[in-house]
C-alpha cells in the first residue's frame, strides 16, 4: 500500500515557489523500482519518469518546467520485485513564482496603528477555482465579505523585509459570491511596531499586496490585483496594534466592508522599491502563526475591579473575553508568566508594556485582540464590566508534530511537557528567544543548540530552511553571520560570534541528517564555507600565526561554570569545520580536502595553547563537551575529565547554553549512560528538574530563575519561556529510547535504547520521513520488554547489550535480561 503522497513535505499545497519535491510512505513491502507520473489540471499525462530501479521514496524531483499559477496531480506506482502497487492521485499548484500582476498600495505614511484597504468585485460567471494571494508591509488580515479568509494570525511573518516577503495563498472558491467585498487590515506588526527596543525599523509606510485569481469554469482566467482602484480608509477601531506594547480597541467602532460609510481616504501606488530595497515576493507554505489550542482557566483572585486569572500553562497568545458591558466601558488586560504573592510579576517584561485595552459597545460582546501576542500563565482584568467567559488563545508556528515520550517518572514527564510548550511558545514565525519581555529575536545560539530537539518533537523542515534564508541574505561580504536572524531588531549589531554564528552549519547539518535532503547542503554551502573562511581569515587570533580565536562575545552563556571564551571561540571554529568537512564530502565537494587539513591545523593549535597536561583552559564540564564534539582531544582523556567534573559538582551540571545541549548525549557517546541519568535525574539546583520542583511548566532561562527561598532571579534577564537548556529532549528520544539515525534521514535506523535505566518503562516515537519509528520497553523482575516499530522502506540496527540484530520494517517483540 502507498500512502501520505506529498509534495515539499505537505498534503495537496497550494502557492508553492519552490521547485516541487515528492515523497510517499509505503505500507509492508520494501519497495524496488518507481515510475512517477505527472498530469495536468485536466488529469492529461504530461510527464513520466519511466520506470526507475530505486529504493527512494522522498525527495524526489522531477525534471519538469512548471508554470505559474498552475494545478498540477502527480501518482506513483511502485514495484516490490515483481509485485506492483499504484497510488491514488495527488496534487500541487504553483504560486505566482515571480511573476506577480499586483501591485503595492499604501495610504502613505502614518502613525494611524491599522489602515483599511479593500476592493468591491463583481462575478459574472461560474467559477471552477478562485485563489488569493496575499502579502503586507505590516501585518495582515483579509476579508471577503466581511469574513475573515484562512486561519493565519500575524501573517506574513517577520522576514527581513528589504531582502524578500513572503505572501500566503488561500482557496477562496466558496467564499465568492455574485457581489464581493475584498479587504485587508493592516497593522504595525514587526515591519512598523516595537521590535526590542526598536520601532519603525524598516520603513514608514503600511502597504498591502493582493492578487485574486478567478479560474472559470469556461476555461477563462481573471487576475484583479491591487491597484490605484482600491480603496483606503484610516477610520478602523484600532487605536494601538503592537506585538510588545500590547493592542487597544474601540469596540464602538463597527467594521464592516460593506458600510456606504467606509470613508474612503486615498490609496496612494508605490512601486515596490519605493517602500523595500529590491525585495522578492517568495510563497510561504511553511508552518504559519495560528491559534493551536484553547486553554481554560481559573479565577484566582478578586479584588474590588481586578480579578486575576490562572490558565495552568506559561503560554503564548491571547484572550477571548466574553462580557457585557455599556458604551464607553473599558477592559484592561495584563499579562504575567509568574505571581508575585498576591500580584501579577510583570518585572521581568522590562519596557513591554503587554496589556491589551478594550473600549466597549452596548450589551453582550467579545474581544479577542488580532494584532499582538503575549507570553503568560496569568492575566488580570481590570474592568467594571460583568465578565461571562475567558478562554486563552495559544498561538505558534503550525508544526506537525513527529515525537512522542512518556515514562515512569512523572518529573520527566513534566520537563518533557516544558520542552514542547517552551517550543511550541518561541517557535513563532522564527524561532525566538522569549515571548513576553522586550526582545523576541531570532537568537541563533538558541536555535542551534535547541534544533536537534526541535526536529525530533515537530517537523521543522520548513520552518528551518525559512530561517536559515534569514542568515543567508543576511551574511557580510566578509562573511561572518550575524548573531540574530533577521538580523535588524537588537538595539546593537553583532556578528561572527562562536556559538551564535554557527548556526549557519549546525542547522543545515542537524537538517540533513535528520531529512537527508542533500539539496540543503548545496543551498546553504556557500554560506557555509564563507563563514568557515571568516574564522581562518578575519576573527582575531590569540596567538598571532594560530588558529586560536581570541574571544567571543557571549562565551558559554548564562553557565553557572565559567568556561574560558577563547576555548568556546576556537572548539566551535573546529567544530563548524568539521561539520562542513562531512557535507562537503556527501556531495563530493573539492573543498573537503582542504577542510580536513584545516580541521587538522585547528586540533594541532588547540592541544599546543589550549591544554596543559591533557587538561583544557578553564577545565569546565563545557570545554570537555566542546572539545569532543569538535574532536579535538581523545575521548579516553574526555572521558576520564567528565567524570571527574561531575564528581566534584556532586553529579550537577555546570553548562550554560552552550554546554547543555552536549552534556547528556556525549555522556552516552562515551559509554556513560548511567552517569547521563543522573545528571538528568538531579533535583537540587542547578538541574533540569529543580525548575520542575518549583514550578515550571516551560524551560526556563537560567537555572534559578525562580525558587521558593530565594524568589526571583535577576530581572534583567529572566524569561520563564526560554527553550535553550530544553535542548536535553535529544537524550531522551535518541539515546534513552535509542532511536537514532544511522543513515541520513533515518533511512537506516540505529535502535539503542539505555535498558538499564533506573526507570520502570519508556514508550517514544519519531514519525520520520519514512514513517513511524517506536520504541517502547517495560521491566519487571529484572528482564525488560522490548517492542521495536521499523517503517517500511527502511532498515534498523539494534543494539541490545553485546548483541546487534538487523531488524527489517514491521514490529519485532524482544525479552532481554538486565
């Protein structure tokens, strides 16, 4: 059986830009040949592959020229030997692919917080298929008739705006009537809003960009785009739309894009230069912004106008209050992640303001803020008005989820937990740092460390390569990154900072190990090898003639454990080498020689300025994580020094954000299992779970952000939603569960689950690109049951004990004695 046909990773997309890559999932045969066929919107076969001898089933191009605005269906037929099997048929249609027949409209500049465009269409024949394709300078909302198109929040993102845009499409077809009203709500959002301690970073000018494409049932195709003819009117009810400030609404005002009253000011036409430098137009199908759960909360205190409510989850998004009040009311709303005894703890926001205001109409009514988002647990509403219901609206990213974990130990089920809302909560459009105080950037420290975790609970495919554009376009002429992405938002500018920079390799690593698309290697090499160059030719030396970086502005971040910048700058220079030396060779690039003799040169400097007597500088946990993942000392010297740390910290760790991610996994690299456990299992400060035994339900950003007897940790920098030190659920999908990669892709899987834990059972998953991997294993009296889940078209190693048995695809059961 062939099964999830999908083009670029998705279900029957539309608006695609990039060059369609197929994929498909097989059910109980291993599958031998493939023969692709290709069909037009009429079902007309257009192109075929002929039949190919070739195990893979993903990432399959096809040697096609693709039109435009175009639906195209492609099927499969797959051979097992002699047995064949054909697939139902799948499609894809194209975006606008550069070609765009709309142009940028905007009333000029304004401090007005949201201006309305929109467009009055008439239909005079039945329509076979209507699409609309949507973008904003600003951050938008699009209406037909007065309904809001698509479940997209905040869209289109933050991207930076003078290199590219991303626009959304939407199937509209039946949402179109004889007579329709087109519109668009635009607001600050990042291109105009508060960005950390920036506003109007990009430009002064709010714009909309639309194109409606009406394919007829006749045969005929009509494109209304914006244009001089549309419409703009500043009169809407927004009185404040920020992401950090917060939003203020005045209820009394009626949106309607009907109203004869609409008011019509001007829309002034501007080129698209005039508003952006050079900017592209790329269609996003990726991992949108939207409401992905509703929460309920409780009322946890009352006092006189103010009550104070609990939703029992740091989250990120909004309210939805149902209340009744008179004209001229007004809702205020604060938002705060902690209790400060009886009070909401707002310290931590710094100059975010994160309150949303509401000025009521008469009777019953709903607010739900469109044009912001907060961080919080709890919220206070100051009101007078009677309030009938609070519902919290999460919202992220849109990421399907591919992990799963459970256990014995309920403290690890709730750091698990933390992990997926820490992620689900700063995977916002880029991933961010923090949701709720002044800064929300793309840090590109916390994205590495955190993205093997990231790509083992969601499927970040995507959401990763969007990014990674980001640092791409970004990157200097000579060629160092910068340390957030997109790179205007911080109130300074920094760049080429160990750690932080190296994104640019470890994501597109970590990315092709996990996916095993070879087409991320050869997008991002050049920035790469460019970043790679930075280190040998620009960064300061210590030692002149050496390859021994001098420093690194932020060092092993946040680390309870000094460890020496110069170490982290230099081990992350060979590690970002040697990472690159391996891509370079999958793709048989005339660089990897080079690169290996650099990586070499690095090791030999190291050992030479940085080591005395096989001990490192700074002799931190953090230095020997980093010198064995950049290979730089022999792992029986490693070992022998991790395990003398560790007994001196009494089995704590003392890594920082650089460190934390490394800990565990080298641990078990180097045959350490049990001295990983419990270094995991420790619940005195500092530790993973000490921030479970005092409350969290997110990661944290230090380690002691909060206890019971010393409150708050320093307010400068102390967000309770900060996902790097959650960069820990690696070990527990690959190294307690053992489901690992053995191939790129996991087309073979490595199987090693840690059997002689001191838990009771551990169920885990990883839905890969070839389908479902599990693992799930029980003790009782000493044998542990072991079932092993292996998806078809794959191969798995497991290692139990000495033993290594070929497992092929299905479900193998195994009694293994401890």
């Amino acid at each position: 059986m062939i099964t999830d046909l999908r083009c670029l990773f998705q279900k029957n997309p539309i608006g695609i830009d990039e060059k369609p890559k197929l994929s498909w999932k097989l059910k109980d045969f291993i599958q031998t040949h493939y023969q692709l066929s290709l069909y037009d919107e009429d079902e007309t076969l257009i192109y075929q592959t002929g039949k190919l001898l070739s195990k893979e089933s993903v990432h399959i191009g096809l040697d096609y020229v693709f039109k435009p605005l175009s639906r195209y269906y492609f099927q499969v037929q797959v051979w097992s030997g002699k047995q064949s099997f054909l697939s139902k048929l799948a499609f894809f249609e194209t975006g606008i692919m550069g070609k765009s027949e709309a142009k940028f409209i905007s009333y000029g500049q304004t401090d007005i917080a949201c201006i309305m465009f929109r467009k009055q269409i008439k239909i005079n024949k039945p329509i076979k298929r209507a699409r609309l394709y949507t973008s904003g300078l600003g951050v938008y909302e699009v209406y037909i008739n007065s309904k809001k198109v698509g479940d997209h929040k905040l869209a289109p993102g933050w991207t930076e705006y003078q290199e590219y845009m991303t626009y959304q499409t939407y199937d509209v077809t039946h949402m179109l009537e004889s007579m329709n009203v087109l519109g668009l709500l635009v607001a600050d959002g990042w291109y105009q809003g508060h960005v950390s301690k920036n506003v109007k970073l990009y430009g002064q000018e709010k714009a909309a960009w639309c194109q409606l494409v009406l394919s007829y049932q006749d045969g005929d195709t009509e494109i209304i785009g914006s244009d001089e003819s549309w419409e703009s009117s500043l009169n809407t009810p927004f009185i404040q739309a920020d992401l950090q400030n917060g939003e203020h609404y005045d209820g009394r005002i009626e949106l309607d894009w009907y109203k004869n009253d609409f008011e019509p000011v001007k829309t002034g036409l501007d080129q698209m230069e005039t508003l952006v430098k050079n900017p592209k137009l790329i269609g996003d199908n990726y991992s949108p912004v939207e409401i992905l759960d509703i929460r309920s909360c409780k009322l946890i205190s009352k006092n006189k106008n103010k009550s104070i409510y609990d939703f029992g989850q740091n989250m990120v998004g909004l309210l939805r209050i149902k209340l009744r009040g008179k004209s001229g009311d007004k809702l205020i709303i604060s938002h705060g992640e902690m209790m400060d005894k009886d009070k909401l703890y707002t310290e931590n926001l710094r100059s975010a303001e994160a309150k949303d205001i509401y000025i009521a109409k008469d009777g019953l009514q709903t607010y739900e803020p469109r044009f912001t988002f907060h961080g919080f647990r709890y919220a206070e509403l100051e009101t007078d008005m009677e309030v009938i219901e609070v519902k919290g609206l999460v919202l992220g990213s849109s990421l399907e989820t591919n992990g799963h974990f459970i256990c014995s130990n309920e403290k690890l089920n709730q750091l698990y937990s933390n992990i997926l809302w820490g992620q689900k909560g700063n995977f916002f459009s880029i991933p961010t740092d923090c949701p709720q105080r002044d800064e929300r950037l793309g840090w590109t420290g916390d994205a590495q460390v955190f993205s093997r975790t990231a790509i083992y609970n969601s499927f970040t495919y995507g959401f990763y390569k969007r990014y990674l554009n980001e640092m791409k376009l970004a990157q200097r002429s000579d060629g160092a990154i910068y340390d957030i992405a997109p790179k205007s938002g911080h109130h300074f500018e920094k760049w080429g900072n160990a750690a932080w920079a190296d994104a640019c390799v470890i994501i597109p690593y970590n990315l092709y190990h996990m996916y095993g698309d070879k087409s991320v290697i050869y997008d991002y090499y050049n920035m790469m090898i460019r970043w790679v160059k930075y280190y040998r030719d620009y960064r300061e030396k210590l030692i002149e003639g050496s390859h021994i970086i001098a420093s690194c502005r932020y060092g092993d971040w946040l680390g309870p454990e000094e460890t020496p910048k110069e170490v982290v700058a230099t081990a992350y220079y060979a590690y970002s080498v040697k990472l690159l030396c391996k891509l370079a060779g999958v793709i048989d690039h005339k660089d990897q020689s080079m690169l290996e003799d650099l990586h070499a040169s690095i090791k030999g400097d190291f050992k030479d300025y940085l080591t005395d007597q096989d001990k490192i500088l700074g002799d931190s946990q953090t230095a020997y994580l980093l010198a064995y993942k950049a290979d730089l000392l022999d792992e029986d010297i490693i070992r022998k020094h991790l395990i003398r740390k560790l007994k001196d910290s009494n089995n704590h760790l003392t890594t920082g954000f650089v460190g934390v991610g490394y800990l565990c996994p080298v641990l078990s690299e180097l045959g350490l299992d049990d001295l990983a456990e419990k270094v995991l299992l420790k619940e005195s400060y500092p530790s993973w779970l000490y921030s479970v035994n005092n409350g969290a339900t997110t990661i944290w950003e230090r380690w002691d952000s909060y206890t019971h007897d010393k409150g708050f940790g320093n307010v400068n920098m102390n967000s309770f939603n900060h996902y790097a030190y959650g960069s820990i659920g690696e070990w527990f999908y690959g190294y307690l569960a053992g489901i690992r990669p053995l191939k790129a892709g996991f087309k073979e899987i490595l199987i090693k689950p840690y059997l002689k834990s001191a838990l009771e059972f551990v169920d885990a998953s990883y839905e890969s690109i070839y389908g479902k991997i599990a693992v799930k294993w029980t003790k009782m009296n000493g044998v542990v049951k072991l079932t092993v889940q292996i998806p078809s078209n794959t191969q798995g190693l497991l290692i139990l004990g000495k033993e290594s048995i070929e497992l092929e695809p299905g479900i193998h059961d195994y009694h293994h004695k401890i």
